[in-house]
C-alpha cells in the first residue's frame, strides 16, 4: 500500500518557514543593533577623547595667560628699570658739569670779557658780562663752537651805555651744553 500522508505537510512547513525567517530576522535585529551599538560607542569614545583634548588645550591656554599676564608686569617693570638706569646715566654724566663749564668758561672766554651773571637752566647756559669790543664776543663765539662741551652759541644782545664808559658794552648770549638732556638736568 502507498503511503499517504494526510497530515497538513504544507501547514506544517509554512511554519518552519515562518520560524526559521523569525529566527533569521531576531540574528539580523541582534547584529543590527550590536552593529549600531559598536558604531556609538565608538564615536562616543572618539568624542569624550576630542572632549578630553579641549579640556587640556583649554587649561594650558589658562596656564599661557597666567604666564602672558606675568611677562607684561615683568616688560613694564623691565622699562621702569630701563628708564632709572637711563636717568641714573644721564645724571652720572651731568654730575660733574658745574665743574667742566667753570673750567670751560676760563678756557674759552678771552681777555677784554667780563662775566657779571651765569644762569643755567636745563641744558642752556646764559651769560650776561662786558666786553671791550666785537672782535673779543666773536673769538669767544668762535672758541665755544670748537669747545667739546659748548654748542650753539647765540649772542642775543650787545647794548652800550652812553651813562657807562664808552669801552665796555653789555652783551647777553646763550650757549648749549652737549650731552645734557632738558628734562633729566633742570634740577642741576
């Protein structure tokens, strides 16, 4: 006798079926979502380590202006000293001027020329005397332009008195004295 089989063969396979692509889908669902989760935690880990890297250039930039800030007080007080040891300079050079323009003056200043005042103010010397004639005021103009330490000699003014002898006449005239600055020597 042949063999029938009357049970619902095809139901039944249709059901294999059916489990058999749940089954696959769950594996592909599980891979998928494995698949995304590794995906994630790997950006996320590439994320927290640029985070990471942010945070540390963020507290290295703090550390550089702490150390900025710290090298401008260092450059402002660097040209405060700069400045001091300039004025200490300049007054070390100027600090025997009285004497070198008192020993100057007797060397420029001629027979037939008499000093009555001598006033320095900053680097400008004026002096105010007698002379008996031009000719001495233009060889004392003359020995002041090669002087090492005068420059810029100008005569303001050369006055006679007819009340006065007729051999002296009054003059004025300013002279520059080299190496001195303006401001640093208004004190001496």
């Amino acid at each position: 006798m042949a063999y029938i089989n009357l049970l619902p063969w095809r139901e039944a396979a249709e059901k294999a079926k059916q489990r058999q692509f749940f089954t696959v889908l769950t594996a592909i669902a599980l891979i998928s979502f494995a698949a995304v989760f590794i995906v994630s935690q790997f950006y996320q880990a590439r994320i927290d380590g640029q985070n990471s890297r942010n945070q540390f250039l963020k507290n290295e930039i703090t550390v550089l202006d702490g150390r900025i800030a710290h090298i401008k007080t260092l450059n402002e007080k660097k040209s405060d000293l700069q400045k001091r040891i300039s004025v200490v300079e300049q007054l070390q050079r100027s600090r025997n001027v009285g004497t070198q323009v008192l020993d100057e003056i007797a060397k420029i200043i001629p027979t037939g020329i008499y000093l009555t005042t001598m006033d320095k103010q900053g680097n400008t010397l004026e002096l105010v005397g007698k002379s008996e004639s031009n000719n001495h005021l233009a060889n004392m103009i003359r020995a002041i332009e090669r002087s090492d330490l005068f420059t810029d000699a100008e005569l303001e003014s050369i006055t006679s008195d007819d009340a006065e002898s007729k051999l002296l006449s009054d003059f004025k005239m300013r002279v520059r004295i080299k190496g001195i600055e303006n401001a640093s020597a208004g004190g001496n």
